[in-house]
C-alpha cells in the first residue's frame, strides 16, 4: 500500500524538526554524496513501515509524509483497513506520536494507545492542494532567509556605528592627548640639540677676540757647498 507519488520522502530524515537543505538555489546545485551515520532514510524507516496498535496488532501502514512550509517532517498518514487499498481509510497521527524500536536488527513502530476500535473512529484524512508547491515555498524560503541576513547584516552595522564613531572620537582625543603631551619633551629636546651644536661650533671655530697664534721663525738656510778646485 506504498503511495507512489510521495515526493522528497527519500531524502528526509525520520525525526521531528527535520529540514530540507540540499536545494537547488541561484543555478547553483547541492548534491549530498552518500548518507552519513547520523542521517536517516524515510523509505527504510517510514514509507512503507506496519504500524502495530497497543495490542501488538498490525492497525496499517504508513503511505505518506505530511510536511509543513519549513520544509519538516510534522506527520505521517496511515492507510488501514480494506483489502489491497479498497475500502482503505487514510488516518493521519503527529509524528511524535510513533513509537520507533529495534527489535532483532529490525524497526518497528507502533502507536500506543491505538486500537482498532480507535482507528475505525478516528476522522478520516482530507487532502488538499497546497497553494504552492514545496518546492515553490523553499525558494520563497531562500529568498526570504537571504533578505532576512541582509537585514540582520545592515542592522547590525547601524547598530554598531555609534560605538564605531565614539571609538574613532576617543582614538582622536587620544592622539591629541599624547601629542600635546609629547610637545614639550620635543621642544625641549630641540633646544638641548641646538645647545649642543652650538657649543660644538665654538670648538671648532676659534674666537674673533683671541690673537692668533704668532708664525715660526722661517729655518737657517743651509751653507753653501764650496766648489770643487779646478785641477
């Protein structure tokens, strides 16, 4: 009694709160390569699973997922009773109400507090047509998460500007701080260089007032060589 048009059934995973992210988004596509450890798949978990009552019995089985517009898994729908799907009824629980075990390598699901007597009572499922497809709704969702960032983006900026512009006035207060601080010492250091060079000067440079130094007396001058005597 598998509903052959179950669509992503596949690829969710069979626990409350599931969500769809491999989605094709901007022309750009999303593969998942393989199943990881903690990833489950609905056709081996769900689609097709006996659901047992509270007696034990077998009271249907499940045929579909029911999923909201945040793209989770939020029900099942069961088909019970009839012969090979005549006469079936399609009832449909919370997911949470499932009772998932392991039992010898095998899962089973049941629904406590369900009997038949509840099943033949309970109203019947009533189909409806989405106003959009799921598919139509996710891509409104992508839209609608990627205006979300960009709002949460400018807020966040004009939230901070006014901590960013009494940082830029404190780091301003600051430099003239330090370099009004700093101008004395520098003047002062100027001064003491100059002081410095200026007696540097005087060293090397003599004194206007001070006679200078009297010339050596000019050398004896040599004698002279006599002549050689003729012979």
């Amino acid at each position: 009694m598998k509903h052959t048009s179950v669509i992503f059934a596949a690829a969710l995973l069979a626990l409350p709160g599931l969500s769809v992210s491999a989605l094709a988004t901007d022309g750009n596509l999303s593969f998942v390569p393989a199943q990881t450890a903690d990833q489950y798949l609905a056709k081996d978990h769900l689609i097709g699973a006996k659901v047992a009552g509270q007696d034990g019995k077998i009271i249907g089985d499940v045929e579909d997922l029911i999923i909201n517009d945040q793209n989770q898994v939020v029900g099942v729908v069961l088909g019970t009773g009839g012969f090979l799907g005549v006469a079936e009824k399609k009832v449909a629980v919370d997911l949470s109400a499932l009772k998932f075990e392991e039992k010898d390598g095998k899962t089973t699901v049941s629904l406590p507090g369900a009997t038949q007597a509840v099943i033949d009572t309970a109203p019947t499922f009533q189909r409806t047509k989405p106003a959009k497809t799921l598919l139509e709704r996710a891509r409104e969702k992508a839209v609608e998460i990627g205006d979300k960032t960009t709002a949460t983006t400018k807020k966040a900026y004009e939230d901070a500007k006014p901590a960013l512009e009494d940082a830029k006035v404190k780091a301003q207060e600051a430099y003239d701080k330090a370099k009004e601080a700093a101008t004395p010492a520098y003047e002062k250091a100027k001064e003491a260089v100059g002081s410095a060079y200026d007696e540097a000067k005087k060293a090397v440079t003599p004194d206007s007032t001070t006679p200078p130094p009297a010339e050596p007396a000019p050398a004896p001058a040599a004698p002279e060589t006599p002549a050689e005597p003729k012979p």
